[in-house]
C-alpha cells in the first residue's frame, strides 16, 4: 500500500499534469465561486441594512431592477440568473463524479475518457451526499446567522447556538464520510453504504488520521482564503467601478468594472481548482489503496 506522502505526491502530479480533470475542477470551481459570492453579498447588504436599521429583503435588487428598465430585459435578465443559480447548485455535484473517476483511472494508468459518462452516472448520488451534507457549510451557517438576527425574535442567540452546535456535527460527520464520494464512483455503492464504509474504514486505519487531520487543516486554510477572496471581489469591483464615474461615464465604468469582475472571478476559481483536485484526487487515491487491504471484520 502507498504511502501518504507518495498518495500525497500522486495526487499533485495528477492534479498537475491531467488536463481532462483540470477541465471539469474549473467548471465546478467557478460555479461554486458565483454561488458564494452572491451568498456572501446578500449578506453583506442585509448586514450593512441592519446595522443601519433599514428594512430590507431579497428581492430588493429585483425590484429595482425593474423599476428601471424594461420588462423583456428585466425578464431576461432575472431567468438568465435564475438559470445561473439552478446550475450553481446542480453542476459542482455533476463535476466531482468526472473528477473523482477520472482521478481513479489515472491512479490505474488508465485512458483518460469516459468523463462525461462518470459525471452522468454518479450526478444524483453525489448531489444526495452533498445535501446530506449540505449544513457544513460556512456560508450556509453564516446565511443562517443572518437570518435568525433579522427574524430571529427572543430567541436569537439560543437559535444561533442550535445551528452553529448543527454545523459542527455535520462537519464532523462529514469529515469521517470522506471518503464516501470515492466509493459511489469507484465501487458503484449506495449513498448510505458509502458513508457507512467511509467512518468503518477511518476508525479501521487510525494511523492515517493524522494524515487526514492535516489534510484537513489545508482544506481550513483554504475555506478562510476563499472567504477572504469572496469578500474582496464584489468590493474591489464595486468600488471601481464608483471610482470611475468620477473620470469616464457611467456606462464606461459599469462596463470595465463587469470585465474585472469576470477576470477576477476568473483567476480565482483557476486558483481554487488545483484545491479542489487536489483534494478530491486525494481521498480517492487513498480509498482504493485502503479497500485493497483485508478488513478487520472479516475473519474467514
């Protein structure tokens, strides 16, 4: 069996050197990113509202919209990001079945084909683990905070600890269901199995939880990176795109603001796609070096 500095070494030069997977990580990287950062926005109004005791809601940028132009565009403008949303939150599950099968079959030296096939496949039982999951989430939690602060009532600090007492369960027990999504793609199991053989296979092997724990801490950092960059792109876009209606008109400026955003948007979800590989890439490799061992349960 590898090692985990050789799984760890295999998984950069995969991560590094395997366009095929690369392609779907940005995919699902830059949609995850759109998603946080209009979560992180919404909350940052209704934050900034708050603080200065206006009441608002989540349809404020809708309904200023139109009233201020046109009912075709203000139609195509709220279903083309309605259609956005939808595939924000439907394709990332879509990717991880290409990226974790082809990071299997790279694994195997196997071709590198089939890719849409894997992400087909293994669409619903990803997108099922995900939600299973789906309150581990920072941004979740921090949505949740907010809303409980604005409508919350007498109740609002007990509230805020019930689901920030939810979020650590559920990050726990998704930390001992890593490797959950390898065994829906590698063994064809189902969602309830697969986590059932993820938690039997750490508590099997807990010589490699110090591996995983320090795989973990990476993740952490990046999760605060990710926080950080969400923050700052609708910041830096914001303010120069108001930066520039003082120099160029106000066309002009929404203009070159837009094609920073996209830039920026851009960079960072490349950036944050050797993360997601990389760790997908990982627990994979590591599943199908651990199923290959006889399991303690099976004594005959």
């Amino acid at each position: 069996m590898l090692t985990p500095r050789e799984i760890i070494a295999q998984a950069w030069a995969i991560t590094t050197t395997t366009p095929e997977i690369k392609r779907w990580g940005l995919l699902g990287s830059i949609l995850r990113l759109l998603l946080d950062i209009k979560l992180v926005g919404y909350q940052i109004y209704f934050f900034v509202a708050y603080m200065s005791g206006k009441e608002v809601g989540m349809a404020d940028d809708f309904i200023w919209l139109y009233a201020h132009v046109s009912l075709p565009v203000f139609i195509a403008i709220t279903g083309a990001f309605g259609i956005l949303v939808l595939m924000e939150l439907l394709v990332p599950s879509f990717t991880d079945g290409a990226i974790i099968g082809l990071a299997a079959k790279a694994h195997q030296k196997q071709p590198m084909r089939g890719g849409f096939v894997l992400a087909l496949y293994n669409f619903f039982p990803i997108f099922a683990l995900h939600q299973f999951f789906v309150f581990s989430g920072v941004n979740l939690l921090i949505t949740t905070i907010s809303i409980l602060l604005r409508y919350g009532s007498g109740m609002t600090g007990f509230l805020i600890v019930i689901a920030s007492i939810l979020w650590v369960f559920s990050s726990i027990l998704k930390f001992f269901a890593s490797f959950a999504g390898p065994a829906i793609v590698v063994s064809k199991t189902g969602i309830f199995a697969s986590i059932g053989r993820s938690i039997k296979l750490v508590f099997s092997y807990p010589s490699h939880i110090i591996f995983l724990i320090l795989l973990l801490l990476i993740i952490s950092i990046r999760i605060f990176i990710n926080l950080a960059i969400i923050i700052l792109i609708p910041g830096a876009v914001l303010g120069v795109g108001i930066a520039l209606t003082y120099v160029v008109t106000p066309a002009i400026s929404y203009s070159i603001a837009t094609v920073l955003a996209v830039g920026l948007i851009g960079a960072a979800g490349y950036f944050f796609t050797y993360f997601h590989v990389f760790r997908q890439t990982v627990w994979t490799i590591m599943y199908m070096e651990l199923v290959k061992q006889k399991e303690f349960d099976d004594i005959e």
